[in-house]
C-alpha cells in the first residue's frame, strides 16, 4: 500500500501528495482536525459535522440493549468491556456510565475510548482512555463513524491510450492533491496489492471513475476484531457493498455543518464511504475465531434494538401533557436516526467472536 513515499508529485512540484498522505496530516497531523485542543476549535470536531451519537440520547440506550444481549450470551462474564473506537469526546461512553450506574451490569462493565485526541476535561473516571485498541477479553467492540476517517488512497481509472494486461485502455492512477488548495491531477499507476484490490471490488469501473482504495480500512477493522477475546464487534458509518459501489468515488468535506469540497489542510473532516463487505471478508478472513457475520441497515439495526419512530397516542396528550411532548420528542429523534436517505441508512456491520449472532440480530442475518 502507498504510504506517501513511493508515490511521488509525477513531477509536478513537491506540493502534489497522495490523498492517503495528505488525509492523514490533515486529520491526525501536528495540528490535525481531530486532534487539536478544542480551545482551538470551539466545539471540537462535532461542530462541523452531526453523528447518530450527537443526535439523540436514544442511541446510546440501544447500544446498552445492545451490551445486554452480548452480556447474556457470553453467559455475563465478571468483567465485560465496552470499548468505543473512534469516541470522538466520549459521548456514548459517557451516556453508558450514566445509564448504568448503580446497576449489577454497571459494576461489572469496563468502559474504553479509542481516540487519537487528548481525554477531554470532565470525562468520568470510570472511563479508559487511549490512542489504541488494547485487547478486550469479553465484551462489545463498537465503531461508530470510524473506518469513514481512516485515510486511503484515491485511484482514478484514466484513459490515456496506454493498454493494460488485459488489452484495455484503462489504466488505475492514484490521484495526487494540493493539500493548500484541493487540486488534483492523476499519479503513477497503482501497486499490484492496490490493483489487486480494486479489480477485485471494483470490477466495472467506468473510464473516468475513481474509487477509495480499501485497503488500510480492511486491515484496520481486521485488527480490531482481532482484539476481542470473545464477544461482538460493531461498526456503523457511511458505507457500500459489492452490489452498488459509487462509480465516481465519494471523498467529501464537512465544515461547520455543510458538505464542502474535500480540502486536505487541517480546516474540515474528511471522510469517504466504506467498502464495508470487504472489510467484513478480511476480518473473517485472517481470524478463524469469528463465527458470523452479517451487515443490515442502520434503520433495520436500531428497530431490533427498541428504537421505533412511533409517535406517541394523542389521548397522552390529554391525561399526560409532559409525558406526551416528552414522547413524542423521543419519537422525532428515533425517527432522524432511523431515516430513510438518513441516518438510518448507514449500514452496520456485526461481527461475532466465539459466540453466536445475538438473538435479536438473528433474523437480520444474510
């Protein structure tokens, strides 16, 4: 895979650098967009840009159902971990903490961040920080948004009149940035690793597509899943499978709220969508100890895990006032995480380690 070294500027000047390059100064650099002091960046990174974690309460107490069904089919171990990969300022961490407390399941839950950044002031003690996955002997590994920020590499299929080994005119670049200004122009050809990946996932590429080169992400939810001793790891984020991969690449910017262009220099997120099968196949792959996998929309997840969008009975309105605009909030905020086109269609991806599927999730299995 490139790392920024072999693939070069094509002779452009020095300021030309592969996207996987210039994505990662960008957003874990020195002076990064996730990892500068909020002081910096008021609000931090969750004012550009608004998760399922920022949108509602809701989503932390299906994943705390989420934790109870893991719990019960590890047999409710006397430690089980929840560990949060990618927790941003450690919002859902923290909702856990508060939605457990004083419970038996809270006295036996660990609970660790996974973030790059510094641990942020008022954070519960109870709560583990760090910049890497440490093993998990029992537990639920969750992924929130996360393999979407992995930097890779950006290939464009050019059509330069040079012929390919299979006789076509189609040659894999990788496209090289500005990181001051955004501009792009097509690079050297791909490595055989880089290719092979590709021809694979990408199979009918049109002249002039481009795609987000995988690999770091496979290899790096392949390390994840390898951490956990037994349980269940988790992943939701923008993502695609073999059956309706974007033909023209999804590389995009977030700031202060809007999608913008994609400008590698410290100033806004940078995400692009997951080939999520893929990452899913090279865990299974390479860990003979995960049991079963499956992948299903975010909509289809959270309504197994309780959160269903109904709008309350008007007669509440009537007997309960409160108790009805309560309701019926939750309900606006179950339904913005369950959106069609939205949120709610983000695709998790599940996969079990020396368990079974939870009971829940089982009629969402392929």
């Amino acid at each position: 895979m490139s790392d920024g070294g072999a693939v070069n500027d094509g002779g452009a000047g020095n300021s030309m650098v592969p996207w996987r390059q210039a994505t990662e100064a960008a957003l874990y650099g020195p002076d990064g967009f996730f990892v500068r002091p909020d002081t910096e960046q008021p609000g931090g990174p969750a004012a550009h840009f608004r998760t399922s974690v920022h949108a509602s309460p809701l989503l932390a107490r299906a994943v705390l159902r989420l934790v109870e069904w893991v719990d019960e089919g590890l047999g409710r171990p006397d430690r089980l971990v929840v560990c949060d990969v990618g927790a941003g300022r450690g919002e859902l961490l923290a909702a856990l903490a508060q939605l457990t407390d004083g419970t038996e399941l809270g006295a036996r839950l660990e609970l660790r961040a996974v973030e790059r950044a510094a641990r942020p002031d008022g954070l519960p003690d109870a709560i583990a920080w760090g910049a890497e996955i440490e093993p998990l002997p029992h537990g639920l590994l969750f992924a929130n948004e996360w393999l979407d920020n992995v930097p890779v590499d950006v290939a464009e299929l050019a059509d330069d009149g040079e012929d390919d080994e299979d006789g076509g005119d189609g040659v894999p670049r990788y496209l090289l940035v500005d990181p001051a200004t955004g501009e792009e122009q097509p690079g050297p050809g791909l490595t055989p690793e880089d290719a092979a990946w590709l021809a694979a996932q990408y199979p009918d590429l049109p002249p002039g597509g481009r795609a987000e080169l995988g690999l770091p992400r496979d290899r790096a939810w392949s390390e994840a899943v390898a951490a956990l001793g037994r349980g269940l790891a988790v992943t939701a984020d923008y993502a695609h499978t073999r059956d309706a991969r974007p033909p023209f690449g999804t590389l995009t910017g977030y700031r202060n709220g809007r999608q913008v262009a994609p400008l590698p220099d410290g100033s806004c997120d940078l995400t692009a969508h997951v080939a999520l099968d893929s990452c899913l196949d090279a865990a299974a792959r390479t860990n003979p100890r995960v049991t079963h996998s499956l992948w299903t929309t975010q909509r289809a997840a959270l309504r197994a895990l309780g959160v269903s969008g109904a709008r309350p009975p008007l007669a509440l309105a009537s007997s309960d006032p409160t108790g009805y605009l309560r309701a019926l909030s939750a309900a606006g905020e179950a339904a913005e995480l369950i959106a069609v086109g939205g949120l709610g269609s983000f695709l998790w991806g599940a996969q079990a380690v020396d368990m079974e599927i939870p009971v829940g999730w089982q009629t969402l299995c392929p």
